[in-house]
C-alpha cells in the first residue's frame, strides 16, 4: 500500500470501524441463521405472544422462561437470559453449538438459540409436565407422584447425569441439580434442565450469590464454602433431590423435627437408628416398595457426605439402582461440622453453624466467590474459582 494511501485509510479510520463492527455483527447474525438451531428473534417474539406475562413459566437466576408454540406446531420453552451475562455474542453461540448436542433421554433437549441485539436467548422443547418442585412440594398435586413415579423419576436422573458427567461429547458438571431443574414429560420421564448454564454463565458471580441466596438447600459444602465445583458437587445435590423425593420434605424449608437443622441430618439420624423408613412420605404408604425406600435412603446419604470423596460417582449410583447390591457402604455424616472461617482479598467471610447449606442460608454477609464454570481444569486459577479434578 502507497504510503499516501495508507496516510488516508488511518485519516478515516475513526469513521469507518464501527461501521466495519455493525458490519461484522450483521455478517456473524447471517451466519447464525443460515444455521438451522439459530432462531430468529421475530418468530420467538411471535411464538411467546411477544413474551407475554400469560406465557410466563417461572423465573430463575437466570432470566424468565415463556412457553411459547412455533409455526410448525412445535411447542417450545424459550429462556431469555438475563442482561447480566457477560459472555460475548460469539463465545455464546460457540458454547450453545456445543450443548446442542447434548442428547440423552434424560436431558431436556436444546432446540436452538437465539442472540439479538443485546438479548440471548434459549429455546428448549417444552415438557408438559413442568418441574418437579412445582409436583412434589404442592400437596394438592404430591398424590400424582406414587413411589414407582419417584423411583423412576430417580434412577431417570442417574441416568441423565452420568450421561452429562461421563459420557456426553465434552463432560459437564451442571452445577445446579435441583427439583425445579428437573422437568417430567407427558410419561412421567426426567429431564434435567439447565445443564449448560455453567458454561454460558463462565464468570457471572451476580448469579451466584443470587443462587446462595436462593437454591442453596442443594449446594455441596465444599462449592457454597470454597467454591470448588466437580463431578462430586453435582452427586451431593443429587443426593438432597433424592432424599426430598423419599420424604416429600423440601431440604431448605424443612420443619420436620425440630432437633434436626435439615433434611439430611434428620434422615442420617434416623438412618443411624434403623429406622429409615420414616424417612418416608406418608403419602407413599400404599405404593412404596420398602426395600426400594431403604436402598433410596441410603444411596440419598452417600450422596451427601460431607467428604467429597467419599460420595459415590453416578455411574456407581446407577449400578445400584438398577442391581440390588449385596452390600452398600455405610455413609457418614452429611455436610460438615465446624464453624468456617475463611480470609479472602481482605475480607473475612463467616458462615456459622453446620456447613449445610440450609442452615448456612440464614449466616450474615458471605463474600466467598462460588466457581461458576462447567469446566474441569487443575491448574491454578488466578481468580480463586476452582473446578476440582474428579
Ligand atoms: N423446557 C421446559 N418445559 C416446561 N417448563 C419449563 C421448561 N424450562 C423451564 N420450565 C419451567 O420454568 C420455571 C422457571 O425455570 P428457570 O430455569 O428460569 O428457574 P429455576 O429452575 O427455578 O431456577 P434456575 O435459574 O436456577 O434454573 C421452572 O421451574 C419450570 O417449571
Ligand atoms: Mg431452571
């Protein structure tokens, strides 16, 4: 190039790249719709009666879901996520790819996704059935829940999170398993919600204190105290959704026993005395299989001991629920005991009492950063947020 042209080109340059950026933005939307899975924002617009308070399905952490009915009939569950997300256009539409093609039984299927403008948004098949907690913490609809239904509902959940663990395209720790992420179909099949957020959400730490504040009953101690997300993380929250199916008792409400902090201490205690089968939802007393409840119990509590490692992986949960085992390990305690003291950037975050989550809830201000992301790595992470080695 001349160099009087080049003196030219760096004249205008200040004028011409934004344009040159609407230009690319414009150019990286063409080649998200050529895309199949991409969707355009005017048919979800159209599909969710423009999202419409009557389409509303609920609202988590991270954005509104709207049921919504595409124009081939098809109905969908369209998650506009909120503003908050940091993640770049590109960096989303690379990670949704990758979720795409999560497919198992088990899993909600991701339809596609949508970025438009500043919005980002997901587009899920719809099931009909909603989320478990909206079933099983309501009593006028518990009783459409039979022992067969949650046990299925269980090893269902086994299943799709071994899958995401061990056997999915990239391993995904999902980081929020609870009854509000699983949703039932027209037969009663689970599917777990919301497995990628971890990895759109990479570093949104407004998010997670929303979530300490609001799902807590379901975090592992080690995530909620250092932030140490892993495979094992996810098998303790598991844990919490199998003992809440068994008992109909929600770990964060829980008002069972008042000399039981939670959940999980009243069932270990009561495990602890042989006598698991209280543990159990008076409304099951017709359909329940007691060996089956046993077993449930006590798979619920390996799955939430305090000791990471000592909780079973799912693919050895899953080989428990589908043989009857002749022998299974005896859990220990569950959460942890001793008051946490923790010393970061300056700051000392207390939380008192036992480290379960639901009792921790209510400690005063928290400043611990909680991992967010879905990926497993073992270096050192500059910023404190350490996804463990499973
Ligand atoms: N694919 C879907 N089909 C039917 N209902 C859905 C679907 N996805 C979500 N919902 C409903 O929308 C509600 C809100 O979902 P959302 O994921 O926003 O909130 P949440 O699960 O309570 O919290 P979080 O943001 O932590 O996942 C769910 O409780 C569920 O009942
Ligand atoms: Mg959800």
């Amino acid at each position: 190039m001349s160099k009087s042209k080049n003196f030219f080109q760096n004249l205008i340059k200040p004028f011409t790249s934004s344009s040159r950026r609407d230009q690319n933005d414009v150019d990286l939307e063409r080649i998200a719709e050529q895309d199949q899975k991409h969707f355009s924002f005017e048919a979800l617009v159209k599909a969710t009666e423009n999202f419409h308070p009557s389409q509303k399905l609920g609202e988590g952490g991270f954005g509104s879901v709207f049921k919504g009915k595409l124009d081939d009939g098809r109905e969908i569950a369209v998650k506009r996520l909120s503003q908050s997300s940091t993640q770049g256009k590109t960096q989303f539409q690379n990670e949704a790819k990758l979720l795409l093609r999560v497919q198992h039984r088990n899993v909600v299927n991701l339809l596609g996704y949508c970025v438009h403008d500043a919005e980002k948004l997901l587009v899920y098949e719809y099931v009909v059935n909603q989320s478990l907690d909206k079933l099983l913490f309501k009593s006028d609809r518990r009783d459409m829940l039979d022992w067969k239904r949650r046990h299925d509902v269980i090893t269902g959940v086994a299943k799709g999170l071994l899958y995401l663990h061990d056997e999915a395209h990239c391993s995904i720790i999902h980081r929020d398993i609870k009854a509000s992420n699983i949703l039932l179909d027209d037969r009663w099949v689970p599917k777990i919600a919301d497995f990628g957020l971890a990895r759109l959400f990479p570093e949104d730490q407004t998010h997670v204190h929303t979530h300490i504040a609001g799902t807590s009953g379901y975090m592992a101690p080690e995530y909620f105290m250092h932030g140490i997300l892993s495979k094992n993380s996810d098998v303790f929250s598991f844990g919490v959704v199998v003992l809440e199916l068994v008992s109909g008792q929600k770990n964060s409400a829980f008002n069972r026993d008042p000399d039981s902090p939670n959940l999980l201490e009243w069932a270990y205690k009561l495990y602890k005395k042989q006598r698991s089968f209280e543990v159990m939802d008076p409304a099951l007393v017709s359909s329940a299989d007691p060996k089956q409840i046993a077993i449930c119990v006590q798979i619920g509590l390996l799955c939430v001991q305090s000791d990471p490692q000592l909780r079973p992986d799912m693919d050895r949960v899953v080989v428990i629920l589908s043989r009857k085992p002749s022998h299974l390990e005896e859990p220990t305690r569950p959460g942890s005991g001793p008051r946490y003291r923790r010393h970061r950037r300056g700051t000392t975050s207390t939380v008192t009492g036992t480290s379960d989550v639901s009792s921790s809830r209510s400690s005063g201000s928290y400043t611990q950063t909680a991992s967010t992301s879905g990926h497993t790595s073992t270096g050192p992470d500059p910023r404190g947020k350490r996804p463990a080695k499973n």
